[in-house]
C-alpha cells in the first residue's frame, strides 16, 4: 500500500519535471521526435492550461512563455517545448495573464510584434478587432514592441539554456504572437542596482 502511494505522489511530480524541461508527452496528447516537443488533441483543448499550471511553479527569470497564431515556427532548440492548444489566441493570451498573475513567484515583462501596429485591416481582415482585444487583455500591464525577427532570435538563444513554452493556437493573422519573459516578482532592477552599489562599497 506505501509503495502504490509513494507511485501516486512521484507521477505528477514528474510530470512538471518533464514538462519544465520540454519532454513531457502526455495520455492527451502527443510528442514528436527532435529536441523542441509538441503535443496535441484535439478533443482536450484545455489540457495545455493544465500543463501550464503545473510547469509554472519549477518556471522563473530567464524562461519564456508564449502564445504564437498557428503559423508560428516550431524551434529546435533545446529548451523549448511547443504545446498545440487547439484554442483561440485572445482566450489563451487571457488565460496565461490570468495565471500569472496568481504566482507569488514570477511576473511577467510582455513583448508584442513591432508589425503588429502596422498590418492593415485590408490585408488581415480583423487585426483591427484583435489588436482592440488585446489591449484590453493586457490592460495595464506595459508591453514593449520588438520586430518579429528579433523575438524569434531571442527565444532561440534563450532555449539554448532556458525553457521556453510556446502555446499555438487557431489564430491566423500575422504578427499576433505575444510573448511573457519571466521575471522575480520579489525582485526589481532599482532594488538590483542598490544591492550592486553596496558591494562594490563593500570591496
């Protein structure tokens, strides 16, 4: 009975761990080869949120979260783990806000595509509306624009030593990628500098 209980403590337990590292396959979805993992259902469109939930706690600064429109490239680095959620992109941007912003432990700096201000509704029908949406999603939050080329550069780097979850949804529109770099939320640059200026007057 202790080592049937023991076993049901250990696989969820394991589960985050593997998740974390981006080689978790799950009984609802699926994984293939190669270091950048993806799973999917298409039944259980609401595992990814599960998935998220518990890799969220063993996530901090340096790791990234993103939700990406369906045409986002899988990456090969290491690190990171792409999740098919079968989902649309504004409901899973508010989801992911929403559970950060339960953490105690991490805060997130948000990025956007710099191209997304400029698409023209002519030539994505309906960017109007998300671009709308999203504004209303992020809410107060600040979100830095950064061209689309340079973000996927900065996660390729970053997955080389970090973990990084990309949720693709059924978005298609381009430039609707949003990303969440992680950070200390006990922790800040100013409080950062303070702590650098008192050792260097300590040396």
């Amino acid at each position: 009975m202790q080592t049937r209980n023991a076993l049901k403590v250990a696989a969820p337990l394991a589960a985050v761990a593997l998740l974390a590292t981006g080689t978790l396959a799950t009984a609802e979805g699926s994984t293939t080869p190669g270091p950048s993992t993806t799973s999917s259902h298409p039944t259980h469109q609401q595992s990814w949120k599960r998935q998220l939930t518990q890799a969220l706690p063993s996530l901090g600064h340096r790791n990234w979260i993103v939700v990406a429109d369906s045409a986002y490239p899988q990456q090969t680095s290491a690190g990171v783990t792409t999740i098919v959620t079968n989902a649309g992109q504004a409901q899973v941007v508010r989801d992911v806000v929403a559970l950060l912003d339960q953490q105690k432990h991490v805060k997130p700096h948000v990025q956007v595509d710099k191209e997304l201000s400029y698409v023209p509704e002519k030539s994505a029908p309906g960017i109007t509306s998300y671009r709308a949406d999203l504004k209303k999603i992020l809410g107060s939050q600040e979100v830095k624009p950064v061209l689309h080329a340079d973000l996927i550069s900065k996660l390729d780097t970053a997955g080389k030593q970090f973990n990084v979850i990309v949720l693709k949804t059924t978005m298609t529109l381009p430039y609707t990628s949003v990303f969440f770099e992680l950070d200390a939320k006990y922790w800040d640059p100013q409080r950062e500098t303070e702590l650098r200026k008192l050792m260097e007057q300590g040396q």
